[in-house]
C-alpha cells in the first residue's frame, strides 16, 4: 500500500515538474511577443523608462508605421512573392517527391542525394552565383528572378519531407485508381495530394515563413524600392544614430501577424505532418 502510494507520489511529482518546466518554456517564448506588441503602444520616452504595460495605449502607432513606412506597397509585394513561392515549391516539391517515390529511373538515388546535399549549403554561400546567373538572364531586379530563387531555396527540405511521406503511402490505393483508368499524373492529382495534406501544411508554413522573413537576398537581387518585400520597410525607422523603437515595434508586430495567423489556421497538420514526413519508419 505504501509502495503505490509512494510511486503514485512521485508520478504526480514528476509531472508536476514536467509542466512548470514546460510553461516556464512556454512564457520565455511568448514574453518577447508579448513585450514587442506593448512596446507599440508606447512612446519613445516610455519605452526608455521602463516597465512592461504602458500607462496609456498609443495605437497611432501602427497608423504611422503603416504610412510612415510605406507599408502598403511592400505588404502587397511580400503578400505576392509568398503566394507565388510556397504555390511553387509544393507544385514542384511534390511532383519531385512522387516521382523519386514511385517511379524507376538512371540516378534516381543520385539526383536525390543532390537535392539533400544542397540542404547542407548556407543561402549566403549561393549569393555570388545567384547574382551572375541572375544578371546573365537578365532576371536580376525582377520579381520573376527573385521568386525563382526562393524557390530554389525551399525544395530540398519540401522533397525530403514529402518523398518520406510518400515511401510510407499504401501502394494499393494507386493501383486501384490505375484499374479504373487513372494516369500517372491523375494518380499525384486525385490520390497522393489529398493523402499528403499534414505534410503539405508543414511545407507551407515553415516555406511561407522563410519568405516571408527573407530580407537579405532581395538587398541583392533588387535595385528599385518597388519590388522589395515587407521587411525592407523595418529601415524606415532606423537612422543612423536614434531609432523610433515604438514604430519599429509597430511595424515588426504587422509584419508578423499573418504569418501568425497562418499558423493558427494550420496547427492542427503541423505535428502530424512532422510526424508523418519527417521520421523514416
């Protein structure tokens, strides 16, 4: 009697240990979030002095970042390069993906190693290249050019994730859609596609994230103010020796509402993509 007494004792204990450990995680992550969202609603002076809720709620803020920085048209653009990347990546990625899991064919292991190998080069380590193939093809300070390598970017992890998938996915059901007619690309449309979604919501949101926050290749690639992304705007409010940090907080909380809210719409495939596209069975 003692003795499950003691080890229900030290289960609870356990656990108990195991939540604040998780929740002291949890409120670390949030706190930066939560401290930049109250920060833009303060003044610069109130920033300075300190302490964490603000007095009074300075939501002008967020209209001045929003005209102050010009974020309209850069908004529009990082709205645009992220639909036109993350719609190519899971075009390109899952018809890759498909076609390195089912199908037969000379250095089908080689391209793929390649494409994995490709996982291991830094982005700043391709930017040289980049730049002189770019203006080779005369698609450098153009929006083509600029999604174009973003794409690039984003494949190897999205085959990888999705060829591991489709390892795993039940041979059956494309042979009974291939008795009633279905074609090799009508097998990707109507079977692997729908079956991938967990994995297809992980491709999505880590890929919408990563261009959503890209900054530094669009330095590179573009030269007109007009084609730059969101994050271009953040430079408004920083000068060369004072910074207008509740603009900047405004700014920075805009830029990263989508992509929050991005994220709450498809959290529910996230775990369950990990787990289905990232662990080799």
């Amino acid at each position: 009697m003692k003795s499950t007494i003691y080890y229900k004792t030290k289960k609870v204990t356990l656990n108990l240990l195991i939540h604040l450990f998780l929740i002291s995680v949890a409120v670390s992550c949030l706190f930066p979030l939560i401290w930049m969202v109250l920060a833009s609603l303060k003044t610069q002076e109130m920033i300075f002095k300190g302490g964490v809720v603000p007095k009074t709620f300075h939501f002008e803020n967020y209209y001045l970042a929003w005209v102050k920085g010009g974020f309209g048209r850069y908004f529009l653009n990082s709205i645009f390069y992220t639909v036109s990347v993350v719609a190519g990546i899971v075009i390109v990625s899952s018809l890759a993906a498909y076609a390195f899991s089912r199908f037969r064919f000379w250095g089908r292991n080689l391209f793929f190693i390649m494409f994995l190998a490709a996982m291991m080069i830094p982005i700043p380590g391709s930017f040289v290249a980049l730049y002189v193939l770019l203006n080779k093809l005369h698609l450098r300070n153009t929006p083509i050019g600029y999604i174009l390598c973003m794409i690039n970017v984003g494949l190897s992890t999205s085959i990888f994730l999705l060829k591991t998938f489709f390892d795993k996915m039940p041979t059956e059901l494309e042979d009974a859609a291939r008795i009633d007619g279905c074609s090799k690309f009508g097998m990707w449309w109507h079977v692997a596609l729908p079956l991938s979604k967990p994995v297809l919501a992980v491709v999505v949101v880590f890929n919408a994230l990563n261009v959503w926050n890209e900054y530094i290749l669009a330095l590179i690639i573009f030269d007109s103010k007009q084609f730059m992304p969101l994050q271009v705007a953040l430079q408004t409010f920083q000068g060369e020796f004072v910074t207008n940090y509740p603009l900047l907080m405004a700014g920075l909380t805009l830029t990263a509402l989508p992509i929050i809210i991005v994220y709450l719409f498809m959290q529910k495939y996230i775990i369950k993509g990990v787990m289905q596209g990232a662990i080799v069975g």
